[in-house]
C-alpha cells in the first residue's frame, strides 16, 4: 500500500473527521461506508446574478463504494440523502466526491 492510501485509510477511521453512514445503491443493498462530510455554502453564477445554497457534499472511498451514480441514497445521522450529478473521483483515485440533496 502506497503512503497516499495509507494516509487515507487513516483520514477515514479518524472519528473527528469522519463518520459512519449508510450507502445504498439505487435498487441495491444499504452497506456499512465511512464518509467524510463537507457541508459548504456554494455560490453560482447564474447570468448576472449570484445565487447562494447552502450545500452538501461527501468523500467516500471507492475501496467501499466502486461506483457511486445519481440517485443512490445515503444516510448519515439518520438523515437521508440523494446523490445528485456525476461524482468526481480524486486524482490518484481512491476517493469519490459526491453531491447530495435530501432524500
């Protein structure tokens, strides 16, 4: 294992960062996941005018989720959600960011 996994795996299980969730692939079966949660305001243009929401956004491992798609659900605290758009995956490949909106 390379020190950026290593490094990662370690980023995961600290519980100040991160937290357990619950993943469940549209259609699939919910699985026990770790996520690290960052609920960020989010500006967009939109023509002229600026528009502000508040937003959240998780990293999750593709160790424990290969392939996450719109629709899948998680459910953090207890609080469901929905991943909206295209998750993004990191550069050396290991995490995935994904948009959420409440379920």
């Amino acid at each position: 294992m390379d020190a950026v996994a290593m490094a990662l795996d370690a980023l995961f299980a600290d519980g100040n960062v991160a937290r357990e969730a619950v993943y469940t692939p549209d259609g699939g079966t919910p699985v026990l996941v770790r996520v690290v949660t960052r609920r960020a305001d989010d500006i967009t243009g939109f023509g002229d005018a600026r528009i502000w929401s508040e937003t959240t956004r998780v990293d999750l491992r593709v160790a424990e989720v290969p392939q996450p798609r719109p629709g899948d659900r998680i459910e953090i605290d207890g609080e469901p959600f929905l991943i909206q758009g295209e998750p993004v995956r990191d550069r050396e490949r290991l995490v995935w960011t994904v948009d959420l909106r409440p379920a």
